[in-house]
C-alpha cells in the first residue's frame, strides 16, 4: 500500500523532471544535482567549485535544506546567484522534488546561466530516487563516514555519474582504507569517476573541475 | 496531495507504534531508538556502549539498513542478539516503521530482554518523524559533520532525548567549534543532555552508559 503511493508520487515527479529537461536543454542550461550525507562538505567543495569557474562558466544555485539558510548564505559570497530552497515549509521534506526546482529556477535568467547547480538535502537515501530534470547526478562522500557506505546505499551510487571522496587531508587521523571505499563504489557502479580531493585544502580540485567544465561545454557547443 | 497522504501513513504508523508500546511496556523491555547521519558512529558506538552493558542489562538488537548486513555483524560480536532489517526488501524505506519494529521484535524472547535497542536507517530526517514504540530517542552527531546540523535538522534534535557527539579524538585536527555545536542543539531542544564522547578511545562513555543504565532501571524497577 506505502509503495503504491510512493510509486505515483514518483510517477508525477518523473513528468515534471521531463517538463525541467526540456526547459534547460531549450535555454542551453547544465543542471548538475548533488547530493551526500548531512556533513560531507557538500557546500565548502561547491564554494570552491564555483571560485574556480565563475567568470568563464556562468553558474547559479538552488540549495536544498529543511531549515535554515545557512548554505545559501555561504554560496552567496561566490558572486552566483542563489536560491534556498526551505523544505519545512511544505512538511519537511528529505529530498528536491522536480516541481519545487521547477519553481526556484524561475528566479534566475537562465539565458545568462551556463550550469545550474543543486545542492540537494542531506541525505543518502530519497534524494536518489527523484529525477529533478538534472544532467548529470554527483554523490560527495567523506572519509570520515566509514568505507561501506555504497554499500549500504547502493541506489545513491548507482544512479550517480561522479563521486567525489571529501576531507582526504583528515586520512592520516583516522582508521579509513581508501582503497577499500573506493572498491566499493566501483563494485555498485564500475568505471565511475572517483574524485578524491579536499575542499579545505583544495587538494584534487583540478581534476574534479575539469570533469565538471568538460561537461557543461559538451551540452553547450553546438 | 502529497502531505496528506504521508499524514496517512504517519497515522497508521502510530498505531503500530502504540501497540509496541504496549507490548515492550508488559514484558519489561525499555526501546530505545538510536539515529543520526550516515557515518557518524552509531554502531561503533553501539558496541562499545553493549559491551559496558552486558551481561548486567541483558541488550538485544535491531538493525535498519537499506542494504547489507554489516552492522548486524559488528555488533553480534558483542553476544547480545542481533536482527539485520534490509529495507531494500520493501522499497528502500529511507527510516525504520513501527510495523517493521513489531515484526522484527518477534525473534527474541522478550521476558529474557530488558533493553532492545534499534539502530536505525543512517538519515537524519525521515526517522524523526517515525513513532517505534520506543522509551526513548537518541541522536548521534559527529564533530565532523559541522556545527549546524542541529539548526539544519530541528526535528531530529527536537525529538530526542539525549544526544551524542561522537568523535572527539578528532577535535585537534579539525576547524570545529565544539561549544557551538552544543548550543545549537540546546537551541532547538533546551535542556537535552548532552554526551560529548568518543566511540574509538571510550573517552566519556562512562556517563552515557549511566544515563542509559538509569533509564532502563527506571521502567524496569516494580
């Protein structure tokens, strides 16, 4: 019974994501979704993601949170335009649905913004399973949360086309087999990219950016 | 729409809830419901706090996770019984139901169990809006995940009756401010006592697990 409503739910958000698609791929807009567990450092890699590539890439943001606008404030400073997204205001809800991006992208001029980027709720489990319209799906882990978590979120790293792995510079304090993690995200998704970096002190930015920049100008060039 | 179907769910979930309520109340068994982030220490914390427990206060075990039954290993190892529940059996639920509770609940001896923990789905929204049965809720926080998570997640901390923050050995390695983390989650919940521990150097278990001790004894005292 739970399933069968969850199901239409989904059933009416994937129409939508189809509806966003077209509307981005019309005004020549990469949507890059991004999602983590509370605390991977989702916001400081974007901070810095954005530093990197504003002039050259025009970039905008909706940050997804239950409360607060803590992220969208710390985005702000970049210079892109950012919209926070309260989902307390509508129940509280643990993930971005299709229509509520639908609604936040009409604050921007999307005819000056080359990547939209969305800085999911939270969580590892629902935003998996929402289809915003995006073009490509990015999932940032940290190191300090255990080497099994594709494990034990699999649809997350499998619906995914990047991962980043967070906060290397903490390795040498912690029990933590990078190897093994990155095992485990190939063993749900082999050949994904695996971007180890970390945003505080910017080590394995470059790559990372690079991957992303390639991406917008792919969907950009003519 | 979609908020009063999930008020319908939530609904029925309550019922469920209360009827484990009842049944754990008859047999003497105190709930206790343990959730946090992925990644923040939970069954490390676990274990540590079981093994201080045993043989004394006679523990049992549930598990939640979407996938995989590594969690229910670790802690197996402590000799308390253990059941692994895998969402990914029904849907990939993102939290831990009170129906799910009851069935789980009927692989152990209740007379032979005066504390039944639950380690649920690593999510820091949906399983706060889950009524169990339980005594009590317990949030873990880890000092890697940023000070405003209890700003950013009012709900969880709200619900909760003591919280964790777990991690400390990490403390000297990170820019955290561990003071603003507790005032935060006294913030959204006045008065919550607060354990700063932890898990892997056992440094301040000692009064997490007396304030747990107490609470069982208090339900289980005639």
């Amino acid at each position: 019974m739970e399933i069968k409503v969850v199901r239409k739910v989904l059933d009416v958000n994937n129409t939508i994501a189809e509806q966003n698609r077209k509307l981005f791929a019309n005004k020549k807009v990469f949507v890059l979704n991004v999602m983590s567990s509370p605390g991977s450092g989702k916001t400081t890699t974007l901070g810095k993601t954005i530093s990197r590539l504003m002039p050259d890439v025009r970039t905008a943001v909706i940050v997804g949170d239950v409360s607060t606008t803590n992220d969208a404030d710390r985005l702000a400073k970049t210079g892109a335009p950012v919209v926070q997204v309260n989902t307390d205001a509508f129940g509280g809800d643990c993930h971005l649905a299709a229509h509520v991006i639908a609604k936040a992208a009409e604050s921007f001029t999307l005819e000056d913004v080359d990547l939209l980027i969305v800085e999911n709720v939270g969580n590892l489990v629902c935003p998996a399973e929402f289809d915003i319209g995006e073009d490509a799906k990015v999932v940032v882990l940290s190191v300090t949360e255990g080497e099994d978590k594709p494990l034990k979120y699999p649809l997350m790293f499998r619906v995914c086309d990047a991962a980043i792995l967070n906060k290397i510079d903490l390795l040498p304090y912690l029990e933590y087999d990078k190897d093994e993690a990155v095992r485990n995200i190939v063993q749900i998704h082999p050949d994904i990219p695996v971007f180890e970096i970390s945003a505080r002190t910017e080590d394995g930015m470059e790559s990372w950016v690079a991957w992303l920049k390639e991406k917008v100008k792919e969907k950009l060039k003519p």
